[in-house]
C-alpha cells in the first residue's frame, strides 16, 4: 500500500525528536549505552511502517530498548507520535533501510530481530 505524503512532516518528526535518532551508524556498538544504558535486552525492528506493532510491545517490556527502523518517513512521523502520546522511553525510531543493517550495529548488538 502507498503511504500518503503526511502534512507538515518536517515540524511533525521535529516535534518527536526525543524518540529519534538522527544518525543510526554513529551509534554503532554503543546503542544501549546512549540510549537505554539498564535494558535487558535490544531488539530491532524492520519496517516498524506506523508503529502499532512496535509501541504496543515496548509498552509491555518496559526494560528492553526498542529499534524502529523505517525508510518511509511518512510512515514513521506516525510510529513516533504514537510513542510520544504513550510517553514511551525505551522505543527510538531511525529513517533509514534494513539493507544497511550492518552498518548500524555491531554483529553481537543485537538480541533479536
């Protein structure tokens, strides 16, 4: 399905800046530490789309640190107002594509896809 192009897309993921991150590679093999220092574990998501599925599962495990990854910004302005209207702290979105998926993070990074 076709996403279609959000209004106001800019000030919209500017307002959600607290749940996204700017630069997914700078980040590598240091994700936990930046972001969520005491999770117990650090799953990512591809193609997190509008969110419902990630957000859902980050309020339910609080202590893991969820990453969204999302090349389609229109879809992810709405993933991150999601998780800033739960006021979720563990859940962090990144526009960018799963190909590059080892260029985010380091091969023992990750507990679960």
């Amino acid at each position: 399905m076709r996403m279609r192009k959000k209004k106001n897309l800019i000030p919209r993921m500017e307002r959600c800046a607290a749940c996204q991150v700017k630069d997914g590679f700078a980040l590598k093999g240091r994700w936990r530490e930046t972001l969520m220092s005491g999770a117990r574990e650090m799953r990512v998501e591809l193609g997190c789309g509008k969110g419902r599925f990630t957000a859902e599962n980050a309020r339910q495990e609080p202590d893991v640190l969820f990453i969204a990854i999302e090349k389609v910004p229109d879809a992810l302005v709405v993933a991150m107002e999601r998780a800033m209207t739960l006021e979720l702290k563990n859940v962090f979105f990144v526009v960018g594509d799963a190909a590059l998926l080892q260029d985010y993070f380091v091969p023992v990074e990750v507990d679960r896809i």
